[in-house]
C-alpha cells in the first residue's frame, strides 16, 4: 500500500487544533475542493460514519469512512470504506514547545484500478502531496487566526 504523510506546525495547542480538524463540516473550509459531513454516530468516536465528496458534480467522487480510533485530542484513524478511495487515514495532533502543535496527516492507499493505479501513482503522488500540503497550510492559518481572536 502506498503511504504519504503530510505535516504541519501550528501555532496552537493540541486541542485547539483538533476542535478545528474534527468539526466536520468545516472540513470544507480548508480541505481543497470538498465537502465533509458526518452520514452515522456523532462523528467523535469509533464507529461514527463520515462522507467527504470532492470535486464538483458531475466531475467528483464520495470518499465514505468509518472512525476506528479516537483519542481526542492526540490521535484518529479512520478505514476508508467508499469505491475510490481504499485505504486507512491517520490524524494526529502531537504537542510542541511553546503551545504549538505538528500536525500530521497520513493516508494509506489501496489504489484504485488495479496495476493502472499503481502505474499512475507516481504521477499522482506529487499532486496530491501538494494539495494535502495546501490543505494542512489552510488548516494552520484558520487555526491561528481562531486563536488569535480568542
């Protein structure tokens, strides 16, 4: 299975960035392109089922998964269970010096389409580095600007 990890500082406790990651609806404000709801369960603990769809109809895709570990505000994995994205996902809020936080996101893939998937993956990996690092540097300003205005 391919793996990427994606990481970045944020000026903010744990905590303060765990509120923020796992209000789901407001995935959408800095995951690039989607759109996030929680579809079963309260969306903070094992078993909660969420939908996160991304792109833009028709052109998109339905990325379902169900939580299977949740020890807020440190770590939470999830098993991607929709027909496009295969795979385990990791979140994880690990505490700094100075009230900051490494925020790490780390996706476990079962590619899609069999050895066409596992050809492409060498062209998509960069993209999608660069979009999930475009996401994680979103999530830190929105964040820090929470924080700051507290």
């Amino acid at each position: 299975m391919p793996e990427l990890s994606v990481e970045v500082i944020v000026r903010a406790t744990p905590q303060q960035v765990w509120d923020v990651v796992f209000d789901w609806p407001r995935q959408g404000e800095w995951i690039l392109g989607t759109s996030v709801a929680v579809r079963h369960g309260d969306g903070r603990s094992v078993g909660s089922e969420v939908g996160a769809y991304t792109g833009r109809p028709p052109m998109g895709f339905l990325d379902t998964f169900v939580i299977t570990e949740w020890s807020e505000p440190h770590r939470c994995e999830v098993v991607h269970t929709g027909t496009v994205v295969r795979g385990t996902g990791i979140f994880e809020s690990r505490p700094l010096p100075a009230g900051r936080t490494r925020f790490v996101w780390t996706e476990s893939l079962d590619l899609p389409w069999g050895r066409l998937g596992a050809m492409g993956w060498p062209i998509a990996r960069p993209v999608f580095r660069r979009g999930v690092q475009r996401s994680l540097t979103k999530l830190a300003e929105l964040v820090e600007r929470e924080v700051e205005s507290a």
